[in-house]
C-alpha cells in the first residue's frame, strides 16, 4: 500500500484486563482537537525469516506470522491529557504528572489515517489493535532566529490481539464493499462515525464482549 500523507490518528484504550474500549476513551489527535501528527513508521511486520533444518538440507523456511512489530510515532502535539493517559502516567494536584518504577501504560489500539498515492482523493486506514505507547525522547531545544518545537516522539509496542490472534490490519477507502462501521467495529469494537466519513464527538454502540489482557 503506497501512502501520500498522514492527515490524523485515532487511540483506544482498553479497559484494565478486558479487550473492550469505552466510548469515553477513544481519542482523535487532529489540528482541531489541538493535535497534530507528523509520521508513524511501522517496523518488523514480516517476520524473522528462520530456515528449519533436517536430513542434512534446508527442510523449511519458517516465516510463519509477523515479526516483533513497533511503530516510531512522532507528533506536533498531543493533547496533555491524553498524553498521561496513553502513557499511563501517575497524575498529582497542581497539574503534576510523572512516571516512575511503577508506571505501566494501558493497552491501546492505534489507527493512522492516511491518503493513497495513486489516489489522494480515496482515504487509507491503518491499525494496530493492541500495544502499549512509551514515551521516547524529550528533547527541547533553544530558540534561534525562528521558533524551535520539540516534537513528541513515541514508540508503539504491538502484540496479537488475544480475541482473534491479529495484530494488523489496513483498508483503502475505495476497495470493494468498505464500510467504515464495519472497519470500525473491527478495530475498536464499535462504529464511531455518523456520516460515514466524520468521526462523533462522542461515539456510541455496543463493545464485544471481554477477554482476559495480556
């Protein structure tokens, strides 16, 4: 799939030790909700290819599944918010947050919303349905004569899904029956738009049914 752009991304959170998302924890990080993303590069979606041996020759070569897949998400801006809340970062008054030996970040499913190359006109969707964000760098740096912005920078550790065993999924817009309530259910349980196009400001529907976290 040739890519052209990456115009938003969409997070849930799981519920602690479920694979439901509540309505309330699904988050577009967009210009008009004060975000705004820059790249995400997906790595080690094919697996490590291992060649079996027996009877003195290359039997098979191993390459079932996918490899140890991780995303280096870098951002303009994520919204503070939800900033603590991917990261599972512990919250104090006075608008403290921090990470310390006991922080462990949620589950989260990752959505990245792009365009294809030959088309630009017909939406691209990529997910990882399940994986923990940490944080990477915080780099700020000086002004010059021009505005310095120290980016976010992330990095999504993915695994299989335990309801289904997938990890990955992707869809173009223009393929074959798309329906973006179907894509949605897939990927986060439910439908999210009400046009279908737009994201709702406050989705709603039905959540599968839970199985245990890993």
């Amino acid at each position: 799939m040739a890519l052209s752009g990456f115009e938003s991304a969409r997070i849930g959170i799981y519920t602690d030790n479920t694979e439901t998302i509540d309505k309330d924890n699904i988050f577009t990080i967009e210009p008009k909700e004060k975000g705004s993303v820059v790249s995400a590069t997906i790595s080690n979606l094919s697996p490590t290819i291992t060649p079996i041996y027996g009877s003195d020759q290359e039997w098979k070569a191993g390459s079932k599944g996918h490899g140890a897949i991780s995303v280096a998400f870098i951002a303009n801006a994520i919204p503070q918010e939800i900033r603590q809340k991917i990261l599972g970062m512990a919250t104090f008054d006075g608008g403290i947050s921090g990470i310390g030996k006991k922080t462990e970040s949620p589950y989260c499913v990752f959505e990245m919303i792009s365009h294809d190359a030959t088309d630009e006109s017909i939406g691209a969707h990529l997910a990882l349905v399940k994986g923990r964000f940490h944080l990477t760098t915080v780099a700020p740096k000086t002004n010059t004569n021009t505005t310095v912005y120290d980016q976010e920078q992330l990095t999504f550790s993915a695994t299989d899904r335990d309801s289904d065993g997938f990890a990955y999924f992707e869809v173009l817009e223009d393929a074959k029956d798309y329906d973006p309530s179907k894509w949605e259910t897939k990927i986060f349980g439910m439908p999210l738009t009400t046009d279908g196009a737009t994201p709702a400001s406050n989705v709603s529907g039905s959540t599968t049914s839970a199985s245990t976290g890993k």
